[in-house]
C-alpha cells in the first residue's frame, strides 16, 4: 500500500520509470518571493505570492504526511481529505508563526540573532504586511534597505520599527491562529481519542512553540 499510494501523497510523476518532484528547495523559493515581491511591487500581489510559496512549501510537506497516515490507518475517503486538509492549515500556521520567531524570540530561544532573516534578505510575513501598508517613502525604504548586502544594524532597526507600525507581527500571528483553527476544525468529525487529542496538541504547538 505505501508503495502503490507515495506517489500520489508527494506529487511524484512515474512515467518510464523516471520520478520526477515538485519540491523546491528553500533557497529557490526564496529567489523566487524576493523576485515577486520586489522586481514589480504592486499593492495585494505579495500576499498571494506569498502563500502560493508557502502553499508548495511547508503546507505541502504537512499535508503530505497527514494525508500519508490516513491512508496508511484505512480511514475512509471523507476524513482521508479531512487529515489532507488539516496538514495543510498546520503548514501554512507552522510558516506563518515561524515568520515571527525572528522578530519576537529571544536569541536563547531562536538559536541565532534576532533579525538574521532579515539581515540575510528574507522575505517574511511581517515585512510583506509592512510593505504592504507602508507609505510610498517608507516602501522604497523597506526594498532598497532589504535588497542590500550589507544590511547594518541601523538598517535593520528601521525596518524593524516599520513592521512593528504597520503591526506586521500581529498580523502574521492572526494568520497563523486562523490556519490552526481551522485544522483543528477539519478533524471536529474524528471521535475522541489519545491521536486526535495529539493532533489537537500539535495545532497549538505550532502557535505557542518559540524556537
């Protein structure tokens, strides 16, 4: 069954005996978002490319393994698509949070230097909300800054001070809680037991976690 069903599960295409994935490896989407969203900025699109990305990035991997053990457990075809579904909420809410962990972390709990995706010319959430609401002045602020190399310290704090205006951090937090609601609500039809309490855990995890 595993064999016959992986295919299916991570969007392989098997045509003579050649495999071929639709993953793409963090460094490209990267790339591609920075293109997006800076090469023609145009108010609304960031958001949509944006989640497109994470939609074939984090979202998918989730959801593939969600979906991986229903079908594995032989659940019928309703809450098959209900788990596909609730990893993929979690994917986008697991994206969504972890955005913010560069912005409200400590450096114990992130494990590196508040700002270093930001330094290193990120594009997450909260940027994109501020980029998104910023003034015409403060836009080209935000992307001639964040196109830069050398990003400095000063730098940073100004962006930092335009995400934290235009309440970047909040936003991607709603986001995130959203998403999270909405899987534990793709599961509501699965009776009560240790694995759905687990999956329930993991939903909130995904929003309290901080490293």
């Amino acid at each position: 069954m595993f064999s016959e069903n992986l295919p299916r599960l991570v969007g392989i295409n098997c045509r003579s005996g050649k495999c071929r994935t639709k993953e793409r490896r963090q460094s490209e989407s990267t790339i591609f978002l920075r293109e997006c969203v800076f090469s023609k900025f145009k108010k609304g699109d960031a958001y949509e490319d944006y989640f497109s990305i994470v939609t074939h990035k984090t979202a998918s991997l989730i959801e593939a393994a969600s979906h991986m053990g229903a079908i594995l457990g032989g659940v019928k075809q309703g809450k098959e698509m209900a788990m596909k579904r609730f990893g993929h909420n979690i994917g986008i809410a697991f994206q969504c949070m972890d955005d913010t962990l560069d912005y409200i972390a400590t450096e114990e709990e992130l494990g590196k230097d508040i700002g270093k995706d930001l330094k290193e010319g990120k594009i997450t959430l909260p940027l994109i909300h501020a980029l998104e609401n910023a003034s015409p002045e403060e836009e080209k602020t935000i992307i001639s800054a964040v196109e830069r190399e050398d990003l400095g310290e000063r730098e940073v704090n100004s962006i930092l001070e335009l995400i934290k205006k235009y309440q970047g951090i909040e936003y991607s937090i709603q986001k995130a809680q959203n998403h999270a609601q909405e899987a534990k609500h793709m599961i509501n039809g699965f009776s009560l037991s240790p694995e759905k309490e687990a999956l329930l855990a993991v939903a909130d995890y995904v929003i309290e976690r901080r490293s």
